[in-house]
C-alpha cells in the first residue's frame, strides 16, 4: 500500500509544488487517499478477491453467495470498513462475536472472508 501512496500520491503533489508552487491544504490530501485506497482494494477485490497481502496470508473476499463481489459490495465494504475502524474499531472488533468470526461491514456488504488451503 506503501508504495501505491508513493506513486499516486507523493509523485502528484511533489510536481504541484515544484512545477506550480501549490500545495494543497491538509484536508483536500483525505479525499485524495481516501480515493486512491479505494481504487486499490476494489480493483484487487473484484479482480481475483485478494490484495498482495491477502494473498500472503491465504484470505480472500467473495460474495456470501460464492462469487466475485459486485462493485457496489466492494464500494460499500471498503467505506463500512472505514467507518468501523474510525468508530473506535467497533467493525473489526464484531469479528470476535460473530458466529462466523466475519467483520461487521462484510456482514453489511455482503461479502465475506473465506481462508484458502
């Protein structure tokens, strides 16, 4: 994730201010993450169910119903996730409580976490 944010991030905005002398204020930077985050997981999502480090630990994400997440599961999952994460963590800490042991916005998005042999 490192080195996308390198990329579509760093590399931008060092051009803005070295070409134009602009840099963007603190709070326009979180849309721009937040976007280049998104683009990142969902592409890897929808194409195979598993980022690079998913695939290390052998977890990827598919539909409850067995297949590929469509896009609109991707898009909710990745800004539920955002949300149960910013709300003190409450979204990863359901796992510990769910029969399933899944995230509370897989169970919203319909999605879910499946381990890999």
């Amino acid at each position: 994730m490192l080195g996308v944010l390198s990329i579509t991030f760093l590399v931008p905005h060092l051009i803005l201010g070295i070409a134009f002398h602009v840099t963007l204020p603190g709070w326009a930077l979180w849309p721009h993450i937040f976007l280049v985050m998104a683009a990142y997981f969902i592409w890897y999502w929808r194409h195979g169910g598993q980022t690079l480090a998913m695939q290390t630990w052998k977890i990827r994400i598919e539909s409850v119903t067995g297949g590929i997440p469509s896009r609109k599961q991707a898009w909710l999952r990745y800004c539920l996730a955002w949300a149960g994460i910013c709300f003190f963590g409450a979204g990863l800490v359901w796992a510990l409580f769910d029969r399933e042991r899944q995230f509370l916005h897989d169970r919203l998005a319909g999605t879910r976490i499946v381990f890999q042999q």
